[in-house]
C-alpha cells in the first residue's frame, strides 16, 4: 500500500508539472481577449476608419485589375482600318484617305500622329466629331525617289501613323491642346501602317483610294462655299427705297404746282 501511494503521488506529480502550462486560467482568457479586442476593433464600429480604408483599397485594386483585363473599347470606325494605302510616285506628294466614324454615344475627338512629320501632314489633323457623325480625312506624303533612280519592286517604308482619340463634353471647338490636358483619358484607336500601290496596275485597293480621295474633294469644296443667306435680301430692301423715292418726287412736283398757282 505504501508503494501504490507513492506511486500515486509521484505520478500526481508528474501530471501536475504536464498540465500547469495548460491549465493557466488567466493567460488563456487575457490571449483569446486580446485577440478578441483585435479583431473587433479592426472589423466592428470601434474603428470605422480602418475598416473603411481597408474595403476602398480592396475595391479599388480589384477595379483596376479588372480594367486592365477588359479590351479597350473603340470610339471610332476606320475604313481602311489598319493601313493606308498611298500611290507610288517616287519625288511627288502623294495623297491617301480614310474614312473616320464615331460610333460611340458621345462627342469624340480625334487627331493625327505621325513618325515623320516633317514629310507627312494631315488634313484635318483633328477635329470632333458627334455621335454617328463621320468624314474622310486626307493624308499627305512625300515619297523618297530611291537612291539608285530606278523604281524599286517592293517598296516599303517605315513611317506610321496614331490616331487618337478623346471623349469631351458636348459640342465644342477643336483644339490640340484638349490631348495634353486629358492624357489619362486619351485611347489609341490605331496604329496605321503605310502601303505603297503601284500606280499602273490597277487593283481594288488603288479603286477604292480614287474614290475616297474624290469624296473628300468635294467635302472640302463644300465646306468653301459660303452659307446660304436666309436673311431679308437686297431686292425687298431696293423696293422699299424706290418706293421712299416716288413719294418724295410726288411730294416736291406738287409742292411746286401749287407754288405756281400761289403766284
């Protein structure tokens, strides 16, 4: 009996030494309330501020990563859409053409950009357009005769052209300098490679390019004409002082009959 009492207390002993660490009543209660006050003073109404904070970072990471991912959304219609086309005339100023459209549900800036500018000019280089509206803009080269003076099978070139384009507030006049205050809000609609067409031998393309080259002509001849004048014309005006100067003349002839008869 002596023995099993020992051993009781020994192994006593030894399951008390085991179980102190985790039978600690006041360090278990002070941890799980300091995690408690932690989590309740980031997530409940004790700290609106952070938890505030930490949904607009959330919300707007998410918003631009989902930005990123979406595919730019086109404002403008090209035809042709990714390349213009220009007849080879080595040592002339050649012209191509390309048809702009706005297909959005706003008014749409647009303009012109080139890697040579000193050799290429557009005309308009920009304008604003209103939804559904479009216009053929004509675009101006200087082509480089070859070097060795003989026309060369295939020629290419490396110039290239942007066009931009800019959502704005309603109607408005154009002017480049709207680019440089909203930069953040300018898109890329596209980037146009140049296609030189052999002049004597016809093929759609070269068809194509006359006609618009011949539609945006007559735009532009339109667009010198002066308006229409819809005010009171002249002729009614004329009338109406002939008409004062009859009087007048009537008013004097007798005036002068009856000085006559007074004498």
């Amino acid at each position: 009996m002596a023995i099993a009492d020992q051993r009781a207390t020994s192994d006593g002993k030894i399951l008390g030494l085991f179980k102190l660490p985790f039978r600690n009543p006041s360090t278990t209660t002070t941890s799980s309330s300091s995690g408690n006050a932690t989590s309740n003073s980031q997530f409940d109404g004790s700290n609106p501020r952070s938890y505030a904070n930490s949904n607009n970072a959330s919300s707007s990471s998410v918003s631009s990563v989902a930005r990123s991912l979406l595919p730019t959304r086109r404002r403008l219609r090209l035809d042709p859409s990714k390349k213009l086309y220009f007849p080879y005339e080595p040592g002339k100023q050649v012209q191509s053409a390309i048809r702009i459209k706005n297909t959005s549900k706003s008014h749409v800036a647009f303009k012109f950009q080139t890697t040579a500018p000193k050799s290429c000019f557009m005309r308009p280089p920009g304008a604003i357009l209103t939804p559904g509206e479009s216009l053929i803009a004509t675009v101006f080269k200087f082509v480089e005769p070859p070097e060795n003076g003989e026309k060369p099978l295939d020629p290419k070139t490396k110039v290239k052209f942007k066009i931009m384009s800019l959502k704005v507030k309603g109607a408005m006049d154009y002017a480049p300098e709207i680019f440089d205050e909203q930069k953040d809000q300018a898109v890329v609609e596209q980037i146009l490679r140049v296609v030189f067409l052999d002049v004597e031998r016809p093929t759609p393309a070269l068809e194509k390019l006359k006609r618009q080259l011949a539609e945006a002509e007559a735009a532009l001849e339109a667009r010198k004409k002066p308006p229409e004048d819809t005010g009171p014309k002249i002729i009614g005006e004329g009338l109406v002082i002939d008409e004062w100067k009859e009087r007048r003349e009537r008013y004097l002839a007798r005036q002068q009959v009856e000085g006559l008869d007074s004498v």
